[in-house]
C-alpha cells in the first residue's frame, strides 16, 4: 500500500476588522481601456471615440469619467477611482470638480454617446414628448351615468300611475301564493313609495299647473380613458407622469404637451431675457448733459 500524503489543514483568511470604516470602493474599478473585451478589432466609431477621449484623461480620471458614464453618483465615481476622500461630501466635491475639466467631460459625453444617452438622444427624447398625443394610448369605455332631468310633474303623475297599476296588479297574486312572503312585503312597500311620490306632485299641481321636477336618470355614455396596457404595448409608458389609486379606479396622469414644448424652447435656447429702463413717466433716461443712455443687451434708447 501506498502512504497518503498528508497536507497541512487550510488556514482561515483573515477577516477585516468591523468596526473599521473606510471610504475606499470594494468593487476593485479598474482603468475601461485595459479591461478584458476592450482591444476588439471591430469598434463602432461611438466605442473608437470613447476610447480616444479616455487616452486624454489620467488613469484615475477614466475610472471617474467610466463610472459616471455607467451610472454611478459623483461621490461613488471618485471614491472608485481611488481618490482620497474624508466623506462623502468630500468625494461629490472633487467629482464636482473633475467636471470642470475639459478631457474629462468630453470623455463622459463620449462615453453617453456610446450608450445612447447623449445630449442629442435627450433632445430626441424632449421632441417625442412634444409630439406626443395621449389620443394614443387611450381607448373607448361604455360607462352609466347619472344626470338630473327637469321634468313636467303631470307627466311625472301619469307615468307614476301606470307604474302603480303593474306593482299593483302583480301583488294580487303574490298575495294568493304567498301572503306572508318576503315579495309580497316588498311589492306592498314599493306601492306605497308609489303612492307617496304620486300625491307629493298631485298637491304641487293644485298649486300650480306649470309645477316642475327634478329626476336623477341613468344613461350609457362613452368615455375614453387612459389604457395602461395599451402604453406598455405601445412603448409609450415613460410619457405616462403617474399612477393614482382611488375607489373609483386608477388615476393616469400624463406628461403635458405644453410641458413638454417648453422643455423643447429652453433646450433651443429659445427664450430670451429683454429689460428696459426709463425715466419718469416713460421718458428717456439722461444725464445731466443731455445724453441718452442706450442699454448694450438689446441696444435700444432708453
């Protein structure tokens, strides 16, 4: 037989102290342009352009500019590129200031053009909510409605009749089969509020001819609400604001069409700030000279 050979038993690692805090990322971010897939032969020229822009930054700036581009917060993006932070606040302060670097901004914008969350992707996004219609996720509903008719009373007296004499005629024989039945006793309340209704506008016709009621009818109405399905097949349901839960059903809030041609005015540039000076009772405003002060903003005489 043959001797095993025995291994010395595994050593447990060790553990980092708990109560120990530290502001360095655990996630080990290393630099974008020597990760493992990087150096491909075939690149789309958004990737080429991400990576040129990453060369022009220092290693702890591309690990900065990465994780902003993939989402990360200002203070999580510096603390993973190593830099020496004593809190939080601290860390969205030099990513503030990382900012104001020109190589790397560009290399942020470079890389949201490669993700397609460029500013030309949000200025695309702007324009669909300008053009959107909420016609185009609504759908047609059959719902009853309640609505208060003014109605001749003498009319109301004759109707009331004829609504007596069936109840009427149809507790006749629900007393022959079942006199103490529970719709023999409903039938005899139902004439009776019959009865009370009818005298009630036969006293107001003795007063007057021309006495009037109000009735509240039910009709079928059709409404068009919002559909939540219908958006989620359509694609559309990043235009839908919110979703309210009431009694009646869920309340769909949309994005607003002004809302979303305002966002478009400011994103051109489109508004444009204009003041005017002037002196008393709208004269123009001189010096003691005589001369007329002209405002360079907008270049009129004031």
């Amino acid at each position: 037989m043959s001797a095993q050979k025995k291994t010395a038993p595994e050593q447990p690692s060790r553990k980092a102290n708990p109560g120990r805090k530290t502001l360095a990322k655990t996630s080990g971010a290393t630099d974008p342009l020597t990760r493992k897939g990087s150096a491909t032969t075939e690149l789309t020229s958004e990737a080429l352009a991400y990576q040129d822009a990453l060369r022009e930054c220092t290693l702890q700036e591309r690990i900065y500019a990465h994780e902003r581009v993939m989402g990360a917060s200002q203070a999580e993006a510096v603390l993973a590129a190593g830099y020496k932070c004593k809190d939080r606040e601290s860390a969205a302060a030099i990513g503030r200031q990382l900012l104001q670097r020109l190589r790397v901004k560009n290399a942020i914008e470079a890389g949201y053009a490669l993700f397609r969350f460029s500013t030309a992707d949000l200025l695309d996004d702007i324009d669909a909510l300008r053009l959107f219609d909420r016609s185009q996720i609504e759908r047609e509903i059959k719902v009853v409605q309640q609505t208060t008719v003014e109605r001749p009373a003498e009319d109301v007296v004759q109707e009331l009749l004829k609504r007596e004499r069936v109840v009427s005629d149809m507790l006749v024989v629900k007393r022959e089969e079942d006199p103490q039945g529970s719709v023999t006793a409903a039938l005899t309340r139902r004439l009776d509020k019959l009865l009370m209704r009818r005298l009630e506008l036969e006293e107001a016709l003795a007063i007057n001819p021309q006495a009037t009621t109000f009735e509240v009818v039910e009709e079928l109405v059709t409404k068009r609400v919002i559909d939540y399905d219908l958006a989620r097949e359509k694609g559309l349901l990043r235009f839908i604001k919110q979703v309210k839960t009431t009694k009646y059903g869920d309340q769909i809030e949309t994005y607003d069409w002004v809302e979303g041609l305002d966002r478009a005015a400011k994103a051109k540039t489109l508004y444009k700030e204009g003041h005017e000076v002037t002196g008393k009772d709208g004269e123009p405003l001189q010096n003691s000279q005589g001369v007329v002060f002209v405002l360079p903003n907008n270049g009129r005489d004031v």
